[in-house]
C-alpha cells in the first residue's frame, strides 16, 4: 500500500480498505500448502494490472473509468484470495465480479480507445 493512501484513494473507496486488509490477513493466514495456485493468481492480477497501466496512460481516459477498473480489481482479488469472507459483516466481494466480466470489461474500453 502507498505511505499515501488515504489521500489518494477517492472517498467512495475509502471504507473498502479494512475489507481488504482484512483479506490480505486471510490470504496470508491460509497460503500454506497452495503456492502454486496462489502464484497463477498473482500472473493474473499482474496482467489485469498492465492492461490497467496502458489503459490509465490513455489520455482519452477519464479518472473515474480507471479507477472502477482498478476497484474492480481488488475486488476480483477479494473474491479469489479470501472468498469465505463473504460470511463476515464486511462481506467478500462487493456486486458481481468474476474474471470473465472484467476482461469483458477491460476488452470494450481497449477497443474503444484503440488499444486491441
């Protein structure tokens, strides 16, 4: 997390972060034994991330785009890295999020701005 974030993280978003501490904790807690898996979870989320970048470097992007994706985001890690959170007064994952909606997602906004 940036020494920054509670500056740069937009008010809506802010009360999303102990959720996703929360998950970080339950990630962390049980990683033993799955490495593997947990290591072609994090080439997903980097590739998401990448094709976040190039979108956010777009200068016919607006701010709030980038951001529901990059929110979109920590909410697929949510539901993939800590999933049984979803029984704690927090909840799991915020709406429906799946990988599949998010490439969705990401391809429209790629076509339209020229990227694919």
């Amino acid at each position: 997390m940036p020494p920054d974030v509670l500056t740069i993280t937009p008010r809506d978003y802010l009360a999303q972060i102990p959720r996703y501490l929360d998950a970080i904790g339950y990630r962390l807690a049980h990683l033993q034994g799955k490495v593997g898996r947990d290591e072609e979870q994090v080439h997903i989320f980097h590739d998401l991330l990448q094709r976040l970048d190039k979108i956010d470097a777009h200068t016919a992007t607006t701010e709030t785009e980038v951001l529901a994706l990059r929110f979109a985001v920590e909410e697929l890690r949510v539901a993939v890295f800590a999933e049984p959170l979803g029984a704690k007064p927090l909840g799991g994952a915020r709406g429906k999020v799946s990988r599949k909606r998010l490439d969705n997602e990401f391809a429209v906004l790629e076509r339209d701005l020229g990227l694919i």
